[in-house]
C-alpha cells in the first residue's frame, strides 16, 4: 500500500423530523411527548433497513458526535447480511473510520469504536469479521 493518506467524509447529522408546532397536551406520565431522545430518532431513521442500535451503541455515537449517512446506513445492512449468510452471530463490520459490534440474529448494533479507540484494543466475543 502507498504512503497516501485517505481521508473518509464525515455523515450527515441525523436530526429530528421536523413537525409543525402544536399546542402541548398535559402528558398523564408527567414526561414529554414531543421530546426525543437520540435513540429514537436514530431507530426511527433505521426501520428502512431493519438494523437496530442498542441504547448503548446509540449512547456511545451521540457523545462521541459520530452519524451516519444513508450510505453508510446501506453498508452497515449489506454488512450484516453478509455475515448472516455465512451463518455469523456476533460480528465485528468495519465501515470506513468506526466500527461496529453487531448481533447479526438480532440485527442489533451492540457497540460502535471510532478507529482511533481501535488501535489498542482487543475485541472479543466475535465470531466473523466484515471490512467495507
């Protein structure tokens, strides 16, 4: 390989669907019903693809300010079927600068790493591997 560095485009940020503004109705739990947490609206972003995200794989992206972009979203599914074609249930899918941990029956997103958190840690409890 050459000495080149690549370079990987960040994703677009995944906001919130924006929604007119409606008068609030008192909520009987006493919680808000137009307030959305990161998770939500991350899976709300994924039923196209089925992929899920664990609340602490959705954690772990909102405080490190990772997203994805809907192409890396289609990599991350093409990923996953892959490996579970090949009979995989614990992965580990490298998708350009972040990896992923995924539980391929549940079609879960365990945990995401950035790839400098990469470089000196060991990952376990994978049985397959996917490199995008």
């Amino acid at each position: 390989m050459s000495g080149k560095n690549l370079q990987f485009p960040r994703g677009l940020p995944i906001q919130p669907p924006k929604t007119p503004k409606t008068p609030k109705t008192p909520d009987p739990k006493g919680t808000s019903s137009t307030a959305s947490s990161f998770k939500d609206v991350l899976d709300s972003k994924l039923q196209r693809t089925g992929i899920t995200f664990s609340a602490h794989a959705a954690k772990r992206l909102d405080q490190r300010g990772i997203s994805l972009s809907e192409s890396q979203l289609a990599q991350l599914e093409q990923a996953v079927a892959q490996v579970e074609k090949k009979g995989g249930r614990e992965s580990l899918v490298v998708l350009n600068d972040l990896a992923f941990v995924v539980s391929v029956k549940n079609r879960t997103v365990i945990t995401a790493i950035e790839s400098e958190r990469l470089r000196d840690n060991v990952i376990t409890n994978i049985d397959s591997a996917v490199i995008t």
